[in-house]
C-alpha cells in the first residue's frame, strides 16, 4: 500500500510504498484490550502494605479489666476497631504481573498502527530537519502538519538537537520505534513518524514471527 509523506512545512512530497502486513493488518479490539490491560499491571510495583492486629506494635496488656467498668470487655488496643489499631484484609506487597505472548503483543502493536493509518492519524515525514534546533520551530513544523494533540513523535534518525526542541512542548511525547507499545499508541491522537522509524517498524513487525531456535536436549544435558 502507498502512504503520502511530507515535509516540515506540511506540504505532500510524493507517496511512500509500505508494507501492507505491518500498516494495513485488521484490528482485534478484544485482542488489543488484553494486551494494554497486561502491560498496564505489568507497571503497578505491588508494593502497596498495611499492617494487620498482629503487625502493629504495642497492645501487649489489657486495656482494663474485664469486669466493674461497666464497658465491653477489650483486649488489646490493637484491634482494628481501635485508634491505631490494624486494618482488617488490607493490601499486602504483591505481583500483579501478567504473561502476555510475544504473538499476541506483536497483533495488537500491528492492528492499533494499522487503525492510525486507517483513521488519517498518522503523519510520515520525510526529513525531520531544524535550522535551529529551537522549540518553536518545532512547534511550527506541527502546525504545519495540523497534528491534534497529544502527539507521539517517533523519530527515529533525527539529530539530538531536533530531540531537544520538542523537550519542553507539553502532551509531546517522544520514543524511537524499537520501544513502542499499544499503551502509547491509544494514549496519542496523532502519531507523528519519520520515514527512517517506518523502514524500522517494518524490519522489526514485517513477515512471518521469527522464533528464537531452542537448543537440542542433549546438547542442554551437556
């Protein structure tokens, strides 16, 4: 399939030839619901804790004696219905961790870049280039190329100077394509990209998945 590519003032420069299984692949909604729910507890640290009756410290006697004061008979100031007391099936430092498949993390990544083309909401300029490396020229160059915000910018190729322009332009995020997921994809309204970090996504999610060959049993016994 062809794409239109531009330059830094918005203008159309000519189509680009891409590949039709990496930009042009069905959308799985189910699919990609998964995979970002995965990735997203992937990130939670679990390391959230309180402190159960038997945790907090103090509460060795009896607060009273358990008869003649007229009150209901307590015994220990650490009982959760007491001030300071413990806290009752309160969260404990755990791993929220989910295994997603390589496979199915590469079809949702294909389907969500597919469903960008799909909607108008992805910009593949030719040669990312700042005369002055300053942040309106950035500003300027996405202007120019009527990008809605927020916008993800993946630039792969681009000088350091080009990196630093667009540090200090809010709801602009920035990543080279060897670290996108579908998380950063859903989260941008425009999807700015280079046509170096296009020929990169294609090297890397283009053809059939390649697995890694897995060592024969005797040589693992060795």
């Amino acid at each position: 399939m062809k794409l239109k590519i531009r330059n830094t003032q918005g203008k159309v420069t000519g189509d680009v030839e891409v590949r039709d299984d990496v930009f042009g692949a069905p959308m799985n909604a189910a699919l990609v619901h998964q995979v970002m729910v995965g990735q997203l507890a992937n990130a939670r640290q679990g390391t959230v804790g309180t402190k159960s009756r038997g945790a907090v410290s103090g509460g060795g006697r009896k607060p009273f004696s358990q008869k003649g004061t007229g009150r209901a008979r307590q015994g220990t100031i650490r009982a959760p219905h007491m001030r300071g007391g413990g806290v009752v099936f309160g969260p404990s430092p755990r791993s929220f961790r989910q295994s997603t498949p390589k496979r199915m993390r590469r079809a949702a990544m294909l389907g969500v870049l597919s469903d960008k083309v799909r909607e108008g909401q992805m910009i593949i300029i030719e040669d990312l280039l700042l005369e002055n490396g300053k942040t309106k020229e950035m500003l300027q160059v996405l202007e120019a190329l009527r990008s809605v915000s927020p916008v993800l910018l993946v630039a792969d190729g681009v000088e350091a100077s080009v990196l630093r322009a667009s540090r200090n332009i809010p709801r602009l995020k920035k990543l080279p394509v060897s670290l996108l997921s579908v998380v950063d994809l859903l989260n941008v309204k425009t999807l700015v990209i280079t046509l170096e970090a296009v020929r990169r996504a294609e090297e890397l999610w283009g053809g059939p998945l390649r697995r890694k060959p897995v060592a024969p049993a005797e040589a693992v016994a060795s």
